[in-house]
C-alpha cells in the first residue's frame, strides 16, 4: 500500500492555501491524476477533502498544475458549509475518488442531467475523523444522485475497510440496519446546506433514495472512462491542467518539475483565525 503524505503551502483559511498530496518517496503528485482509483480489486482510493465536523470547503483545484487541495472560494470570499441544526459542519469525511470525472458534456440517462465537471464525491461514513488530505481505502455500499442547479452531483456512500463496521457493511441496505437514521439524516444534510446561503433545497433523483453497490460502482466505472477520455485528450477538459507524475504521457512531469511546482507558492504560514460566524447555528426547514 503507497505511503501518501502531504505538504501544505501558505496559511489555512487564506485565499493562498494550497494543500499538495505526496508519494511514498516524498515526490509531489497529482490528487486527481496520479492516485489510482483503485487501491486492490473492489476497494477505492479517497482523498479526503473535508474531515467530519468540520467546515471549510476544501476540493481538489482541477485548474492548477498537481491538482492541489484548495478552499472553494465564492464571491472573492472563502467558502465554509453553514451548521444547519442539529447537524455541525459535514456529517462525514468528504471528498473525491481520483481518477474519475462526472463528464459535463454528457447526459447521464438515469438522472437526464449532465455531469458537474468534478471528480465523483465520496461520503466515508466510519468513526475516524480523517484528516484533510488523507488518502483512504474505502468500500463502495451505495450511492445518491444528487440533482444540483440541473447537474448530476453523485454522493458515494462508502466507509474505511479498517472501520470496526466495515465487516457488516456490505450494500446500501446494511446502513440502516447497523446505523439507523444515517441515511435519512445524510439527504437531510445535502438538502437544506445551501439554504442558508438563501438557495432553494437541493433536490435528488430516485425520489432521494440510494442506490445499490453494483449500480454504484457502476457509476464509478463510468466516471472513470470520462477521466481516462479526459487524459488522453479526447474530451476537452475546458481548463482542467492534466500535469500528472505516473501517466507517461505528454502532461507528465519529473520529480524535479514537481517540486518545483510546489516551491512556486509561498511556504506554509501560521493558520489564520475562522469567521467569527463560523459556528452559527442555521435553523431551516423543509416544510
């Protein structure tokens, strides 16, 4: 199993902040590109973006070289989920199975919306809070099909095979069995999170209900053909910088070239205070 550590450049909570995930040797790597989707037959690799409970919005940046992990910016302003009552912060560790890609050019035909130009969301729904940048090995139980401002926004439920519960989680049917309410709260979550903001409540596709572990992985399969389209140039990326260390191909770089990608941005600085209004509670309401 590959090692994977990660450095951080300029402050946390800073517009600057950069967060670059780094291979078992120490050379810089592409979160999107160069981590395999697969860390062994059936079970996927996770980069962490958002640890549980917390706030900031952390993604990988598909618009700069390496893929580093940034916070979302909207407005000029840094973006941080709102505490939606009783729920603080994400309820689970978030974040992005690499290697794939929710193609914005294409209509899934069970959804009838197009991709959101991201990697396909993951939802790790263990005990252990992990860290920001993490790379975990995850089972895949089922997913939603979040509709979000007309895309196609898939929410992977999986959970660390290292979690205590992993062994009696097998398919989607299992969470309620062993973790009632869980699902129910986790569509709640992705509901109302944006309302705050003044937006209107998300909406799902499958009348909010999840989809079984095959069909899951079945999406995942289809995102990652998108990547691999995207890679090899077939599909336009719009922007997406394909800078890559393991590909071999003409968006590959060596060691050298990526740290040097990494030591163009200002070193890391002490971590900047959080809005004061960071830990407001939102009261909002479906009905």
């Amino acid at each position: 199993m590959a090692d994977y550590t990660v450095e951080e450049r300029g402050s946390r909570n800073s517009l600057e902040y950069r967060m670059f995930i780094k291979d078992g040797s120490g050379k810089p790597i592409s979160a999107m590109h160069d981590i395999p989707m697969l860390a062994s037959p059936g079970i996927y690799n996770m980069v962490v973006e958002v640890p549980r409970w917390s706030n900031a919005k952390i993604e990988i940046d598909l618009n700069s070289a390496l893929n580093p992990l940034k916070q979302d910016v909207k407005k000029g302003k840094l973006r941080y989920v709102a505490n939606c009552f009783p729920h603080h912060g994400y309820i689970w560790n978030y974040g992005a199975i690499p290697q794939t890609w929710e193609d914005p050019n294409h209509t899934d035909p069970s959804t009838n919306c197009k991709g959101d130009n991201d990697p396909i969301d993951v939802c790790e729904i263990g005990q252990t809070i992990h860290p920001r940048g993490a790379v975990v090995q995850v089972k895949v139980l089922g997913v939603f099909a979040m509709i979000d401002e007309g895309e196609t926004d898939w929410k992977v439920i999986a959970i660390d095979v290292n979690d205590p519960l992993a062994e009696n989680l097998n398919d989607i049917n299992d969470v309620d069995k062993v973790m009632p309410g869980f699902l129910k709260a986790t569509v709640e979550w992705f509901k109302i999170y944006k309302m705050p903001d003044g937006k209107p409540a998300n909406e799902f596709a499958f009348n909010a209900e999840p989809k079984n572990k095959e069909f899951a992985e079945n999406i995942i399969a289809g995102t990652n053909e998108s990547w691999k389209k995207l890679i090899s140039g077939d599909i336009d990326g719009n922007g997406i910088v394909l800078t890559n260390t393991a590909l071999n191909n003409g968006e590959s770089v060596d060691a050298g070239n990526a740290a040097g990608i990494v030591a163009q941005l200002p070193e890391m600085g002490e971590e900047l205070p959080l809005p004061e209004d960071v830990n407001k509670w939102h009261y909002v309401s479906l009905k």
